[in-house]
C-alpha cells in the first residue's frame, strides 16, 4: 500500500470517528427523542465505519498511530470549532503542538 493511500485511509478514518463522536454528542441535546435516536444511530454506523477502516487496511497500525493521533486531534478540533462552536483555547493550543510534535516524532524514527 501506498504512503499517500495510507494517509488518506488514515485521515478518512479520523474523519469518521471524530464525525461519529459528534454525532452522538449531538443526539444527546436534540429536542427530540426521534431526532436523538437518529443522531445516536448514525453516529454507531459512522463509528463502526471507522472501526473497519483502520482495522481493514494490510498495515501495522501500531506503526503508524502516531500520524493517526496527529489527524484525530486535528479533525476534532476542526469539528468542535465547526459544529459546537467551541474554539481551540491556548492551552489546547499548546498541548496540540505536542501533539504534532510527538505523532511526526513516532512516525520519523
């Protein structure tokens, strides 16, 4: 399998979970119990897709979590600043720098 492939799959795959995580967040304040069983079922769809996209691939994901780690923190950012309007903080910030700093650390040595 490809780098570039192996990124993608892997960005996808933080893409689903954090996505997943929302949904479900979200349906615990919907307005109704119709609309907080929807939510609630899709993000168990959304979160299960997740869970088959990284287990699928013929790689060794432990390899490559630290790149992982780098996109989930990154989506969830994106997507608790998008949907639920809660802006990265400096403390968030700075630890997310760690963040980065440790997943280019694992994945470069």
């Amino acid at each position: 399998m490809s780098r570039t492939l192996s990124l993608f799959i892997l960005l996808f795959a933080a893409v689903l979970e954090a996505g997943g995580d929302a949904l479900v967040r979200s349906s615990m304040h919907a307005s109704t119990t119709t609309a907080r069983l929807a939510l609630l079922l899709f993000g168990a769809i959304v979160l299960c897709a997740y869970g088959y996209a990284v287990n699928r691939p013929p790689w060794d994901f432990g390899r490559l979590i630290g790149v992982y780690v780098v996109f989930f923190f990154l989506v969830a950012q994106a997507i608790a600043w998008l949907a639920f309007n809660q802006r990265p903080t400096g403390s968030i910030m700075v630890g997310g720098a760690f963040v980065v700093a440790g997943g280019v650390i694992m994945t470069a040595f």
